[in-house]
C-alpha cells in the first residue's frame, strides 16, 4: 500500500502490486510505502481522505494567494549599459523579491515560471503556477539602472 504519491505507480492509499525488488529496495527504505496486510482497506481509505483533504486545503490556499497577487506589477531594475545593453538579467529569485519588497506577497521562486530570463527593458509578463489547477500572471516591469 502506498503512503505517498509515487510518480507512474500511484497515489497515497492506493494499493498496488509491484516487483519485488522494486518494492523492498525503493519503496520501502523510502517510507513510500508499507507491506499490505489484513485490514488494509480501511487504513488505504483513511489515507485517501487525508490526501483529498490536505489536496482541497493546498488548492484553496493557492486560489486565495492568486486572487490576492492577480495582475500585480513589480517594477524590477536592470543594470544597462551603452545602447542598452544588459548587465545581468532577471530571474524568479528576483521577482520573488521584488513581490515580497512591493506587494508583502511572499511567493516560492520554484512557482514562478520564467522559462528564460528577463535580458530586456520593457514589461513583461510571468506566470506564476502556484498549483496544479491555479495559476496567476505578473506584470514585471523591468527599467534601467545606470
């Protein structure tokens, strides 16, 4: 029976057949799991409410964060050189920190999605997925700083 999700096998209180070795060299060490034995049906329930639980608490809490954020701006500076050319370049760490100086928002830097970094003057857009099902969007603007 699992007791975590387990990516390509499971989720939490599900229980599932799996290789031996596979099961008592990964998933048990790693508390991923335990052996199944009588009564288990009520232990995988218990465990199932708890997930679906933990998982609508974690939803709501991502929706009340992205209506909170919900198309903030954040006014980040780069350091630009002659004919604007760019020292540097903004990453999520720095929108993190621009939105926690601004805006009191404290936001993980891994739930911002900056696929490449910011090199250029202008405004920009970011999502921010702050759940599997929740996502909001920032404006950054990015302005020099000589």
């Amino acid at each position: 029976m699992l007791t975590k999700d387990v990516e390509r096998v499971g989720k939490a209180g599900d229980v599932k057949d799996v290789a031996d070795g596979y099961g008592r060299n990964y998933l048990l060490p790693r508390k991923l799991a335990v052996v199944a034995h009588h009564g288990v049906e009520a232990e995988s329930k218990r465990l199932r409410d708890a997930v679906a639980k933990r998982e609508t608490k974690d939803r709501a809490e991502a929706q009340t964060l992205a209506d909170e954020i919900g198309n903030k701006t954040v006014v980040v500076r780069l350091k630009v050189g002659a004919e604007d050319k760019a020292f540097g370049s903004i990453t999520n760490s720095d929108v993190a920190a621009a939105l926690k100086a601004q805006h009191r928002v404290e936001v993980d830097r891994h739930k911002i999605d900056i696929k490449e970094p910011i090199k250029t003057l202008g405004e920009h857009q970011v999502p921010l997925r702050l759940h599997r099902d929740v996502t909001a969007h920032v404006n950054v603007i990015v302005t020099s700083d000589r």
